[in-house]
C-alpha cells in the first residue's frame, strides 16, 4: 500500500516498514492532486485541514492527544487540565468536520496532578498513542476496525484562547488549575 503520511514526526515509519508499505511524509499542505495514487493518509500533529475533495479520494485517519469528544483542535494536553476533562489519545477517522470523525480507538490514561507538568503528560500520552497505532496499524490498514460515533458535545479550543505560559512545557500542571 502507499500511505501518505502528514506529520512531522518520524515516530510512525516503523509501522509502514513492518508491513511493507510505501509511505511519503510531508508537513506541507497538499491537495486532491497531490493524494491521487495512495490507499491511506495517516495525519499526526499535521497543522492543515483536509478538504472534502481529498477526504473523498482517499481514506484518512488522525493521531489526537485527547480523548474525544473532548478537546478537538489544538492543544488538547494542556486544554484537558485546564477543563478537568479525561485526559488520553483518540485515533479516528477525518470527516470534513475538525476532529470530529467517527472513533478507531481511544484509551483514557490516568495522569497525576501533583506530578506531571506539560511536558511529561505528553511524552506519556504521545508514547501510548504511538504504541497503539504501530501495533494496530496492520489491522487499521485492511479497514477491520467499525469506527464508532463520537457521543456528546465534548469541547473544542483554538490556539488563540491559550494564554502564553511563563514556565513554558515545564509548567506543573497543578499551577495550571489554580
């Protein structure tokens, strides 16, 4: 299979490699043209919305930091401290809505308030997410997963609502919620 990749981590090419597929990885914002001649898209932390022409070309599927339905867009670690909503990864698939496709697989974890800052919540959240999606990756690719409908309201934020943190990522997160 050829899978186009959005992201600009490399984390994921193992599982492409471990299955044989042809993967291209690009940040850039592509088009119908562009996605012609793959079988997937795979899109994690990919800055671009996919258009309609392209989601009706060619299957795609997204890597989220949140447990959807909550938090959608952009900073989902820091938003699910801030809201006090579950805290976890999604894997789904795209629709022309923003993070609003039907669920592949989501996992809650369990994180500490007293313990974590920003930085080590996503390093744990990243390091589930991307162990579940390299070792489900060849069942994901042959469509043998039924997504399931995101149930509920949930929330969605955008990057101009976050305000600028002085610690940066090394902010505990305890000092988030005060």
């Amino acid at each position: 299979m050829r899978v186009l990749l959005l992201s600009p981590h490399q984390s994921l090419i193992k599982a492409f490699e471990g299955v044989d597929d042809e993967v291209v990885q690009t940040i850039d914002k592509v088009d119908a043209n562009f996605v012609r001649g793959f079988d997937w898209i795979v899109s994690y932390g990919y800055r671009h919305i996919l258009k309609k022409d392209v989601l009706d070309l060619v299957p795609a599927i997204n890597l989220h930091m949140s447990y959807l339905p909550w938090n959608r867009g952009v900073d989902p670690n820091y938003w699910s401290w801030v809201d006090n909503t579950p805290k976890g990864y999604t894997i789904h698939l795209i629709d022309e809505g923003l993070d609003t496709g039907d669920i592949l697989i989501r996992t809650e974890i369990p994180l500490d308030i007293e313990t974590e800052t920003l930085a080590t919540s996503y390093k744990i959240l990243t390091k589930y997410m991307e162990d579940i999606f390299i070792q489900t990756w060849p069942v994901l690719r042959m469509n043998r997963i039924q997504g399931l409908p995101q149930e509920g309201k949930g929330s969605y934020h955008r990057s101009s609502e976050k305000p600028i943190l002085l610690k940066g990522w090394d902010t505990p997160v305890k000092e988030l919620i005060k």
